[in-house]
C-alpha cells in the first residue's frame, strides 16, 4: 500500500508547475478573470500562516475559475517601501535595498512552497527604480493639475521614528508602527487633493460589490455634511470669524463661538489678561489626537476675552477655545447652541453660559413655552422655531431658507464639508519613492522633467532624519543638486507616502515590463478592473486612495474604467491558538513553512486555513482541527491510490449524491463560502468510503478538490488520465429516489424510514419493515389490532 506522502507529491507537481509556467497568463482566449490579493510588505519574518488565508482564498478562486474555462491573472509583488527597512537598516547598517532584496527571495520561496497558482512573470516591487519610476511620473501628472500641493498645516509627528503620520495611522494618540505616543508639529507637507474627488467618491461606492462594513467605514470617513458659512463680526476688530453649521435654523440660540486650539485668529482675538492661560491650554491641547478630543469626556476650554456679534440677534457673545472643536473640520470654528447640541449644552453648564431654546418639536406647537421648557432641553432634531423674533413658528427648513436669504451672500451661504481632509503624502524618511521636485533659489517648486525620471534613491551611509527632522536624503549633497532648463535647484528631501506605490499597481501587473509607460492601455483595457481582490486590512486608506487614483487617471484618459475593484472580500484574521493576534514582537508567529515541513504539507494548511471557519471571520489556530484535515486528505488518496482495484461499476453512490456535491460545491466556492464547500468533500468522501467508488466518483472528487487540495488532486488526475475540467451537475439527478415513510402507533409517531419510492407499491414489505423496527415493538401487546395504509402513502398506523 502506497504511503500518502504529501513533500513528495508537492515537490513534484511545483516543479511541473514551474517548468511549464502553468500559470503565465496572455491577454486573449476566453473570458477573462483577473484576481489578487493586497500584496505583503516582505517583512524579515517572512509570511506567517495569516498571509496564507488571505493568499489560499485568492488561489482557490483562481483554481475554480480556471477550471471552468476562464483566461485568469494572479500576479504577486511586494509593497517593500516603508520604516521597518529602514529602521533595520539604522539598526544594523544593512542597506535596506539589500534586505529588501532578502525578504523578497524568503517570500517567493515560502510562495512557491504552497503552490499557489501564481504567474511569476508579472512580479513587481515598488522599490526598484523601474517601478517608480512611473510611481513618479503618476505624482507629476497630479501636480500638473494642481492636485499635489504644498502647505503648512499642523501634522502628527512621530518624534521616534522621526517622520509625519497620516491621521490614518495614528491609532489612540500613538504611531501605528512603533507604538510611541505622537505629538503634533507645524510644517510645510505635500497634499494630494482627494477632497477633489469627494462626492464621486462617496456617491458611487453603493455600487459596488464590497462588504457593508467597508462601504459604511468609507462613507463614514469622507462624512459629507451640507450647512451654511457664516461669518460673525468680530467686537470692536474689522475681522470676521467664519464658521460652519449644517443647523441654520438653531443661529438665534448661537450664545458663544468655540474655536479650535490650532486656529489661525486666536492670537488676534486674545487678552493680556488671557495670554497665558490661552497659550497654555493650546499648547497641551494640540498633543491631543483627535479620538482623544472626540470621547464623550468632561469639556474642557478657555474664553478669548473677545467678543463676536451673531448676525441674526446681534447680540454679543463670548468667544472661546476648545479641544472638542476640530481644525480640521469646517473651518475650525462653530457657533456654539447649547439648547440643541449635547457638547454644547455640556459646555455651557460648565462654564456658566446662556443656553437658549430655539426650537421645539412640532407636535407641541399649540403648547405653551412654560409647558414644554423641560422637554425641549437640547432637543436637536429639526421642529418649529421659538424665541427667534421674526422667524417664530416657521419650521426648521423654511427658517433655514428665510435666514439665509436675509444674511445675504456677503455673510452667509450655502455650503458643503468633509470629515475627509487632503491625502497627506510626504514623509521625512529615506527609504520611499523620491517626491520628483526641485525648488529654485526662491523656494519655488518645479517638476523634474519625465526624461529625468527615475529620480533614484543614492545610497547613504547613515540613514537617520537630520536633525531639523528632514530625510537622510538631505546628507546626499551631490545628489541634492540638480539642473532644470539651465538653472541650479535643490531636490525635494522629502519621500512619498507608501500608499501612493500601492495605489497603482492594480494597473501595472497587467504590463509590468513595459518601459514606455505606467501601463500598457490594451491591457489595462482587456484585464481591468480587477473582478476580485481580497485582504484584511487597509478598510479606508488604501482602498480609498485607489478609488481616487482611479478616477483622476480615467479622467486624463489614461484609464477605461473609473472603479478598480469590482468585487472586495476582506477576510479574517488567523490567530494564535489563544486567540491573540500574531506578532513578531510576541513570539506567537507560526511558519508556514514549520507547519508544511512538519508532514502536513501544503495543501493540509491551505485546505484547513478555508475550512476552520468563514472566511470572513477570525479564527484561531488549532493543532488537532489541522490534523483532521490531513486524514481527509489521506483517505482522499488511499480512495483514488490504494483501492483502484476495488474499483465499483455498479452499486455506487447514487447520483443524486455525486450530483449534489458537484452543485453544492460548485455555488459555495461562488459564493466564497469556502468552509461549508470542504464539509460537502468531506461528507462526499465518507459516502464513497460507504458504498464503493467508481472510477468516475474518483475523477468528480480529484476536480472539486483541486482548487484547495491543489497537488493532490493534479496526482490523482494524472493517474486517471483525466483532466480537470470542473464538473457540471445534471439538475435531473437532484431529484431524490427515496422518500421518508412515517410510522406511527395509536397515532403516534415511533419511527422515521428512508426508503425507495418504488417499494411504496409493495404494501406488504412495507408493514414488514415498519413492524421490524425497535421504537415500534415496545409499543406494542402482541399482534397489532390493525395496520392502517392507504395505497401509494407515505405514513402507515398501527393500532395496538
């Protein structure tokens, strides 16, 4: 008997795949699908056994689609800018193009080892020159349109790591890398405008074929709000405090202004008496992240010792600053209305300020201003007007309406804001793409020309910020200099974002060889948009910036399409057997390789990863559920290997049984619900272990199988000269043969029979089995009185 071996089996069948390139996809043929999953930063610890649920899920699909006729593309590449290199770099005084190269080879090797189906030929790396290059010449078309800027603005500063932080990767007041807690600091930053793009972005995200979750995580982060500007005189100044509010209706009960600590006016607006105390809470009040700001905590806040005028009333009202109001939202300024807004109303009880109600609920219209006080205490749904002079009784949006016209353009208007501010993309390190920019003895900037692109990193020999905080880059004097029409200038220090490397290269895997543009367009045209893309992380940033891309470049001309992604799958994590999350930093992270090498192999790991649980949830690592899975496995083999020569040609499972796991596995890998697609193999394999296979049960189980059990599978095609076309189901077969006959005595049931719809016609055998059966004779006294069955019925009586 021949041992299931599965280092033997899958050394073979790499090496095939391999040397046939098996996997290498051409823009013609059939219908094309194209998957991937967001590619790995090739860390040094290598893959560890969560990368191989996120990749198994993509090659599965691209098995299944594959064996169906579809032309598919599954490419691979690596996100390999980034601090950790460069840290390690610092570190040990290894290049971190030199680790990288490392890393990479380390991943392709454990990639390799699981078999993925992979076309090797369409491998990118967003560090090598070749690749951003055209990272570069993707900026420069921006910058062209005004769409990469440059301006000072307060940004969180990782005073460990030396560099800038997106709001995205500040994660409770700390660096998402590191863990050290940030603080904020004044710089001149590069932006890319995707506000530009805000409501096509919010707008057509219904549309696609994401996750909910996602699709509420994205519209919840762009946060479209429609209001008012208005502008409120400052007391005894010519300068006005803008603000926003989506509650025109509310302004006759605006009793003070609240600035943000960051806001531009504040030094205008405050006091001798007020300096210190106002410098003083500004200044801890920025070291704040916004989270901290936001959590429903006691307010905290400092008057101005200024006074604005609201338009309306034009009453005087005190001017304030506090941390719950943001810079970064509106115009960092809101005209406080303690009597409809719970913040407001908090702040007001503290500090002793006016609240004023201004409107109530419309079904208490008729009801008198002393009978409702109480119930209309910061209620701040829309209503009828109260309190407001001449606007009294008329409702919410016809106040809004009145007011905005009797304010007038030079005070107020309509307006709309985001809670999604500018893509902030420069970044104080050195290993990234170089920003391609150069500034001229006036600081101005100026694009490199695209003949000079790459823009290539030198290599350095000590890779730490300077001490003002710029990049290594900027101890590269001779790289540092540059000629442009004629003219000296210095380069750009500064290097993008990784996020802008990976928000094209969707588009470069379809001609990642061409030299003579970002992207082929035939092919781009052919392939794109990607049909499926699969990861588990990145739910805004990364997803959201691709969106954007997408749609700047479709609007150039440069893209056929103006969604990259049709459909997202965003699965869960594999955990540590305790349930906590693998880290390096924890020791908890399991090899893939360790788990392959062990004796499993890899298509126990890829098959288990898939069957613990949907695919979409986390799951936990389990040593004995990973088992289970290799000895379904081996029973696979011994059915196809061991036991050709009890082969059946007649007596095999029936064909409603074949048929109804073609069907069932078949719609549940379509519909990604891998788990219950393996539980169908399993149940299908105990049946032919049951009733004996034929060589056809043999060939249906190898072809289902393939997609998770790869290797295995191909060995099982090889020997039975088949080959792997997916199987159809027959939909006459789901009909069953058998029906369930009902035995009941004295009206009771007792007893439950599967039994062949033929043998309803034979009455007498059909009395014999149900009195034969255990559950029935203990409810009876001797001979039954009489046994009841009507011709052709599934239900037999017994009276006793």
């Amino acid at each position: 008997m021949e041992r299931y071996n599965p280092t033997k089996i899958e050394e073979k069948w790499q090496k095939i795949w391999e040397t046939e390139q098996a996997f290498r996809a051409e823009e013609a043929g059939a219908e094309k699908m194209y998957l991937a999953e967001m590619f790995p930063y090739p860390s040094g610890a290598g893959l560890h056994v969560g990368h191989v649920r996120n990749f198994s899920i993509v090659d599965v699909l691209a098995r299944f689609y594959a064996q169906n006729g579809k032309n598919v593309l599954r490419p691979f590449g690596y996100d390999t800018f980034g601090l950790p290199a460069e840290n390690y770099a610092i570190k040990t005084g290894i290049s971190p193009a030199e680790a990288t190269k490392t890393n990479i080879n380390n991943f392709r090797k454990q990639a390799k080892r699981l078999g993925f189906y992979i076309d090797w030929n369409r491998e990118i790396n967003t560090s090598d020159p070749e690749y951003y290059r055209w990272t570069q010449w993707c900026f420069l078309q921006l910058f062209k349109k005004g769409l990469a800027y440059q301006k000072e603005s307060y940004q969180w500063w990782c005073p460990n790591d030396q560099t800038v932080l997106a709001n995205e990767q500040v994660e409770n007041g700390h660096c998402w890398r590191c863990g050290t807690e940030v603080e904020k600091k004044k710089m001149k930053q590069w932006f890319f405008k995707i506000t530009a793009y805000a409501d096509e972005l919010l707008d057509e995200i219904d549309q696609l074929d994401w996750p909910e979750k996602i699709k509420t995580m994205q519209k919840n982060w762009i946060g479209r709000s429609e209001g008012a500007n208005v502008k409120f005189k400052v007391k005894d100044q010519e300068d006005t405090i803008d603000i926003f509010t989506t509650r025109l209706d509310t302004i006759c009960g605006a009793t003070f202004l609240v600035l943000a600590p960051e806001h531009p006016k504040i030094p205008d607006l405050i006091t001798k008496d007020t300096e210190e105390e106002v410098k003083n809470y500004c200044a801890a009040a920025i070291k704040k992240s916004e989270i901290e700001r936001q959590e429903n905590k006691e307010k905290t806040g400092v008057f101005t010792g200024s006074f604005a005028i609201n338009p309306v009333t034009k009453e005087e009202i005190p001017i304030w600053i506090s941390d719950y109001v943001l810079i970064n939202y509106g115009d960092g300024a809101v005209m406080a209305v303690p009597g409809h807004d719970e913040r407001d109303f908090a702040f007001a009880s503290k500090y002793q300020l006016e609240i004023k109600t201004v409107v109530k609920p419309a079904e208490l219209n008729n009801q008198s201003e002393t009978q409702d006080g109480d119930t209309l205490q910061c209620f701040h749904d829309r209503g009828i007007l109260v309190n407001s002079g001449k606007y009294d009784n008329l409702t919410s949006k016809e106040a809004e309406s009145q007011i905005l016209s009797d304010l007038g353009e030079a005070v107020a208007n309509k307006k709309v804001t985001y809670r999604m501010r500018d893509w902030l993309i420069s970044r104080q390190r050195y290993w990234g793409c170089p920003i391609p920019i150069a500034y001229d003895k006036d600081g101005q900037p100026h694009a490199i020309p695209e003949d000079q692109l790459p823009v290539v990193l030198p290599e350095v020999s000590d890779y730490r910020p300077d001490k003002t905080g710029r990049s290594a880059l900027a101890k590269a004097k001779d790289w540092l200099k540059v000629t442009i029409d004629g003219e000296e200038m210095i380069r750009e220090t500064d290097t993008l974002d990784g996020y802008a490397c990976s928000s094209w290269y969707l588009w470069r895997y379809a001609s990642p060889h061409s030299t003579s543009s970002a992207w082929d367009q035939d092919a781009v045209k052919y392939w794109e948009p990607l049909d499926v893309y699969c990861g588990a992380d990145h739910a805004v940033a990364h997803l959201l910036y691709i969106r954007f891309w997408c749609k700047f470049f479709a609007d150039q001309g440069y893209l056929p399409f103006r969604e990259p992604v049709k459909k997202l799958l965003y699965n869960g994590y594999i955990n540590a057997p305790d349930g906590k999350k693998m880290s390096k930093s924890k020791g908890n992270v399991i090899d893939p390789l360790d788990v392959i090498d062990s004796g499993y192999g890899a298509d126990t790991l890829r098959t288990y990863e898939l069957f613990i649980g949907p695919y979409n949830e986390d799951a936990a690592w389990s040593t004995t559920a990973i088992g289970g899975v290799y000895r379904f496995l081996n029973r696979c083999f011994n059915l196809a290997i061991n036991q050709q020569n009890d082969r059946l040609h007649s007596g095999t499972p029936t064909q409603l049984i074949r048929h109804k796991t073609i069907k069932k596995v078949t719609e549940d890998i379509a519909n990604t619900n891998f788990n219950t697609a393996v539980a169908a193999l399993m149940e299908y394999v105990n049946e032919l272990y049951k009733t004996g296979a034929s060589t056809e049960d043999v060939i249906i189980l190898a072809k289902l199988l393939k997609p998770f059990a790869p290797h295995l599978a191909s060995e099982i095609l090889e020997k039975e000269e088949a080959d792997d076309k997916w199987p159809e189901y027959n939909e006459t077969y789901l009909v069953s043969d058998t029906v369930q006959l009902i035995v009941q005595v004295n009206g009771k049931v007792r007893a439950k029979l599967e039994i062949n719809s033929d043998d309803l016609k034979d009455q007498e055998k059909i009395k014999e089995l149900a009195m034969s059966q255990e559950n029935v004779q203990k409810y009876l006294n001797g001979e039954p009185k009489k046994i009841i069955m009507p011709k052709g019925a599934k239900l037999i009586n017994i009276v006793a």
